[in-house]
C-alpha cells in the first residue's frame, strides 16, 4: 500500500510538503494514495506496479514528469489529468492502452512537450515489452500529435510540426504511412498530385501530369530528409 509513511521513508523527508521527488516502482502498488499533502512534488516514477487508475493525483499541481509504465492500465481518463497542468514529461509504455482516442484524454496538457507509449525500440519489435496496443492503429501518430500540439518528443522522436495544426475532431481519420513530423507534407504532396489528375481530367496534358507527381515525389522525398535530420 502507497502509504504516507512509506514516502517520507523514500524521500527522506520528515514533511510531505518537502517531497520533490517520489520513486516507488516495483511495489506492486494497487493504486495512488497519500499524496494530498505532496503539494510541490514536481517527479513521481509509479513504474512496474499494478496500477488500473491514475486516481489521485488531484493535489499533484506542480507535477512535471510522471513515470507510470508498466502497470495495468487498459484506458486513460482526462479527469485523471485535471490538475496536472505543468506536467512536461508522461510515460505509459508498458501498459494496455487499446483505444487509440484515449489520446485525448491529454488534451488539456498544455505544457506536455514528451510522451511516450512505446520505446524505440519497441517499434522494431526488439524490446520484450510490448507497447501499448494503440500505437499499431494506423491514425496514432496523428491523433496524438493533434491531441498534445505541444509535443516534441513521442515515442524517442523529435516532432517538427508546423505551428499551426488542422482542426480534426476524436471522430475523424488522419491515416498516414508517414513518420509524424512528416505527415502534414505527405498530405500537401498528395493534394497537389490529385488537383494534377483532376486537370488531365478536364483535358490537360498528361506530361502535365507527369511533371507535377515528379514534383509531388521531390517534395515527399525533402519532407523525409528533414525528419531524418531533425531526430538524428
């Protein structure tokens, strides 16, 4: 059990209100307790518990980096996040996350710039922890840079994103095949390719066409290149 005495014993501290920094993994913790009194806790590493709720971070105000991979989560609730506004770092890898618009529930994160679902690489398939199964859903690069537009790191990769990003509601599709500081590119290449087809539709030239896909490729190939070299 997550007990107050348990920690003060951790940090070291004789008064709650002096804990900055809270470790407590692998205690097989069933769930957070005994931190309404930790008003300037700034780190909590909760990793490798058994946690199925984030409840109970409500005094938690100053809360910048939270580390609760490898526990039992299944789903994530914004009412979890409420108080949590100066939280910059959140890691959930290691959980069972399924439904990709779960991201959403972070949205009210304003000063969250890294998340992470999954570990490099655990995209390679190399880790033996399994990432959290939305992250195989083929909109969750989108979704999640447009649910966090303050990200610039996920999942280990540096995010380039414009400053401003399209209004995409939890109910629409982005799906891309592109890496995500590249995605916003890859739909600007192939708007232009289908305005291209439309204009041979209408009786242009099909070099026209050809022209303008060989265009298309250039910029999708530049769009690539400044990804690579954004997270090398």
């Amino acid at each position: 059990m997550m007990t107050l005495d348990l920690i003060l014993h951790t940090t070291g501290q004789y008064d709650p209100a002096y804990c900055i920094y809270v470790s407590l993994p692998s205690l097989a913790l069933p769930s957070i307790q005994n931190l309404d009194r930790c008003v300037n806790l700034l780190e909590l590493n909760l990793s490798s518990n058994s946690l199925s709720s984030l409840t109970g971070l409500e005094s938690c105000k100053k809360l910048e980096r939270l580390d609760v991979s490898c526990n039992l989560l299944k789903s994530l609730s914004a009412a979890w996040f409420e108080s949590l506004g100066s939280l910059t770092t959140l890691h959930v890898e290691g959980n069972e996350v399924s439904e990709v618009d779960d991201v959403y529930a972070l949205s009210d994160l304003s000063s969250l710039t890294t998340l992470t679902f999954q570990l490099p690489e655990q995209r390679g398939g190399s880790s033996s922890r399994r990432p959290n199964p939305l992250c195989s859903h083929p909109s969750y690069l989108s979704k999640a840079a447009l649910a966090c537009p303050s990200l610039t790191v996920l999942d280990g990769s540096v995010l380039s994103l414009p400053s401003s990003l399209p209004d995409v509601g939890p109910d629409e599709e982005y799906v891309v095949d592109l890496p995500v500081a590249s995605w916003l590119e890859a739909d600007r290449v192939r708007e232009k390719a289908a305005k291209a087809a439309g204009y041979v539709g209408e009786g242009g030239e099909e070099e026209d066409l050809r022209d303008a896909f060989a265009s298309a490729d250039l910029e999708l190939e530049r769009a690539q290149s400044k990804l690579r070299r954004a997270i090398a």
